[in-house]
C-alpha cells in the first residue's frame, strides 16, 4: 500500500530565528501523513536528503514535495526539480547530482499568485490603508535577472497587484523587484500623485526587508511596515491546499 510524505523545502538561513518561523508555521501543518522540513542550504543536517532519508525510513513510498518558495520564477525552484528528479533538463546549469531516491516524487507549485497568498497580501494592505481611492499598492519582490525566469516573476506578481487593487478599491498598483533594480524608480514614479504603499513579497523578514528594501526608498515618500508572509497561520493553510490540489489533480487523472 502507498505510504505518503511530505517534505517542505525552504531556501534555508544562517538566522536561527528564520529557520524557527519556517519550523513554527510547518508544524502548524494538519495533515494525515508526515511532514517532514528541509533546506536547500545553510542549514547542518537538514538537507533535502536528510529529509528524503527521514521520511523513506519511516516507510515512505510517495514524497510530495512543497517548495516553500515565493514565485515559480526563482531559479531555486528549477534547481530543486533537478535535484529530486522531476526535471531531467534544468534551464539553468546544476553542480550537484541528483539526489538518492527510492520513493516517487511529486513536486508542488511556489506560492506564486495562489489564493491564501492573495489574503495575506489582502491583509498586510487593508492594514495600512487610510483612503484607497487615493492610494497605489505596489508589490516588491525579488525578482530574477535570468530571461523566461523573470517573466515568470512579473505575472505572478501582476496578477496578485490587480487582485489588490480589485478587491480593495486602490488607484492603481504596480510592481517593483530587486532584480532586476527598478524599486526606486517605480516608487518615484508613484509616490508624486499617491499614497504609496509597498508591500514585500518575501517568505520571512531579513536582510532584503530590513535593510535593502529601506534603502532603495530613500528620500521618497511610502507607506511600508516591512511584514512578510511569515507568521501568518495562512502559509500553513496554503502548504496543506498545494498538498491536497496535487493529490486531487494526480488521482483524477
């Protein structure tokens, strides 16, 4: 009989504190199976295949993996494919081999414009709203260099500005990435006319919300409170929803 597993995997932080807030929210997960977290990097002893070998020792013959990433356009995401095996031919060059594996693999979608990612962003903006009407929403993600990854990037996060901006009633919304460096010049863009408020599309505060966001908003005028997806109990809902819409979309086939 089929014995399945999940495996959350994250980027991964030398911060005790990030690998904390991803440990909390994954064991908020209600699942009737095990959940196991693991990370790409900069985490001892809880690589991919520490987390592989875990779940396949506990008799594991079906792994559904959940990348516990924000957009389909990281090239992380393509790397982690590669490694697992469901992609055979990465478009980004791979050092690593792929790993050991007996069980089956079925890989999740990132987050990307997924509905409870909509409502965490819903949430983060009707916060600092005062008078939509008057104001601009505009979404700062990572953003990719790499062609074919950015546009994925943008669409994801297109999507989600317009649902904002729909729901709440905004002027407008627009978007802004770290890659490639446009943050600046959206925000001075908008920020003549509106009320802007910036809303970071990233899994858990750091370096990027802390320090580099700020500083690329220098001299404007903004709203920003640098709240990110973490800790909201959403991102343990949606880990369950991209678990169960997997499973749901394999069995009817």
């Amino acid at each position: 009989m089929k014995q399945r597993g999940v495996l959350v995997i994250a980027h991964g932080s030398s911060k005790k504190d990030w690998v904390e807030l991803v440990d909390r929210a994954v064991s908020q997960v209600q699942l009737d199976m095990p959940v196991m977290t693991s990370f790409l990097e900069m985490v001892e002893g809880r690589s991919i295949q520490d987390g592989i070998d875990a779940l396949e020792s506990q008799g594991v013959t079906e792994i559904i993996a959940v990348p516990l990433f924000v957009s389909s356009g990281s090239t992380h995401i393509e790397e982690i494919g590669y490694l697992l095996g469901v992609n055979k031919h990465p478009a980004i060059e791979v050092d690593e081999e792929p790993l050991q594996i007996k069980a089956r693999i079925r890989m999740c979608p990132a987050m990307d414009d997924h509905p409870l990612i909509r409502d965490i962003l819903l949430e983060r903006a009707k916060e600092m709203s005062v008078k939509p009407e008057e104001e601009v929403v505009l979404l700062v993600g990572h953003g990719s260099d790499v062609e074919g990854f950015k546009q994925i990037w943008e669409k994801g996060m297109a999507s989600l500005a317009e649902q904002i901006r729909t729901e709440v009633g905004f002027a407008g919304a627009a978007l802004a990435t770290m890659h490639p460096d446009n943050l600046h010049q959206q925000l001075s863009k908008w920020s003549k006319e509106y009320r802007v408020l910036v809303l970071p599309l990233f899994l858990s505060e750091g370096y990027f919300t802390r320090k580099v966001i700020p500083s690329k908003m220098e001299g404007l005028d903004y709203v920003y409170t640098g709240k990110t997806y973490l800790p909201s109990p959403l991102i343990s809902r949606w880990i369950e929803a991209v678990v169960r819409e997997e499973l749901s979309k394999k069995e009817a086939v």
